[in-house]
C-alpha cells in the first residue's frame, strides 16, 4: 500500500494471531506478507496515528453491501 496522508503513522493488519504493524513513511510503498494464506476479509487493515490512534479502515461502506467500489481506505472520524 502507498500512504499519502501524512498523519499516518503505522499500518497493522493481518489476522489478530499473526497482526503486522510496520512504519509509514509518505510516498514509499508497504508491503505486508505472511508465510501461510488468508482471506482477505480476516486481514483488517488498519491506519493510525503517532499517539496511537485509529484514523482509517480498509473496510467496505457498509457492512451488508459489497460493492468492489466501496472498498477503500474509510477516516474513523467521518463517522
């Protein structure tokens, strides 16, 4: 993934037994791997800040619609 705001400070994503937290630097790509597969619905990435708070989900709109469009990077304080 390619972070573009720059209060990212971290990304963790992953299955909760195996989450990866790693650093966000703006504008350098991240890559995240596991040694066994996972579906792509138990990864839940996520995006934080440096105090540690939660500011994106990678997450559909809404949880009963799955339209590919609305999958996306959603900021926790829309909400």
């Amino acid at each position: 993934m390619l972070v573009k705001d720059p209060g990212v400070s971290y990304i963790e994503i992953g299955p909760q037994e195996r989450r990866l937290r790693k650093e966000a630097t703006l504008d350098k790509p991240i890559t995240f791997s596991w040694d066994v597969p996972y579906q792509w619905n138990e990864l839940t990435p996520k995006a934080f800040n440096k105090n540690g708070e939660l500011i994106y989900e990678y997450r559909f709109a809404k949880t009963n619609v799955t339209k590919a469009e609305d999958l996306r990077w959603y900021s926790t304080k829309e909400e």
